[in-house]
C-alpha cells in the first residue's frame, strides 16, 4: 500500500440512526455531519463534501485520505 507521510487522514465515524431510519457520518476534525438513506450513498457523499468543507475552512483539500469506522 502506498503512504504519503505528508497526508492527512481523517476518520469517520459512520453509524445507523434507527429513529431516523438513514446512515450517518460525522467527523469534528473536518467539520462533517451527514445523513442518507443508503450507506454506499452516504459514502459517496462524504467523499463529494469533503474537499468542499475542508477548503472552505481553510485546509489543505489536496493531501488526505478518508477512513470510515462503522
């Protein structure tokens, strides 16, 4: 497996809401919080979002990795 020492890895914590019915994904870090029907969905979005809320906080949106902990 490849490693960039330099890259930034950010977990997610990935969790079923039953009363809500939908997957969720949260991490502080990024800031991150979201909600779907579907957990490959929802990984999909993570992904999508993410370089978007990292650059508009101010992160380097170029060199990280994503790894989801259900």
């Amino acid at each position: 497996m490849w490693y960039n020492k330099n890259m930034k890895e950010y977990l997610i914590d990935v969790f079923w809401d039953d009363e809500a019915k939908a997957w969720g994904a949260v991490n502080d870090e990024i800031p991150l919080a979201l909600e779907s029907d579907s957990l490959d969905l929802l990984i999909e979005r993570v992904g999508i979002t993410t370089p978007e809320i990292l650059a508009l906080n101010g992160k380097d949106a170029s060199q990280y990795s994503l790894r989801f902990h259900v």
